[in-house]
C-alpha cells in the first residue's frame, strides 16, 4: 500500500496494537532499549529511517545506529567464536 501512495488507507487496516505487536515502537531516544527489551538481541537484521537535513541530526543517527549495534546478540557471539 505504501508504494501505492495509499497512506492514508492504513490505519483502517492496522492497528496501533498490530504495529506495536510486530515492531519496537519508541522516539529515537528510547528505540535502541526498546529494540533490546522487544527483541532481547533476537534479529540480525534493523530497517528505519532517519531523518538527516541538517548535522545536528546526521549525528544523532550516527549515535542512534551505535547504539542499536552495542545490543547483545547471539549472532555477534557466534560470529565472533
């Protein structure tokens, strides 16, 4: 639907309780911890957008991004034996 443009016809389909079901739903501030507490280190793999017009922002994505990478995971451990 997003590559259709049907935004708008979304939230008639899913809910907040769908979303907050399957994804780690926080501002930028609290999202490394709530992905930790969500996911407990249990995916390999991170998708979001960051907004970035202007350096104060670039740097906060730098920050957000190192953060979400310190969480502990199991693929790391095996990766790193």
């Amino acid at each position: 639907m997003s590559i259709q443009g049907k935004w708008d016809e979304m939230p008639k389909l899913i809910s907040d309780d769908m979303v907050d079901e399957f994804a780690a739903v926080a501002t930028y501030d609290g999202i490394a911890a709530e992905i930790e507490k969500k996911f407990g280190g249990d995916v390999d793999s991170i998708g979001f957008g960051v907004p970035t017009r202007n350096p104060d922002e670039e740097e906060r994505a730098k920050e957000l991004i190192a953060a979400i990478q310190r969480i502990p995971t199991p693929m790391k451990q095996a990766v790193a034996a």
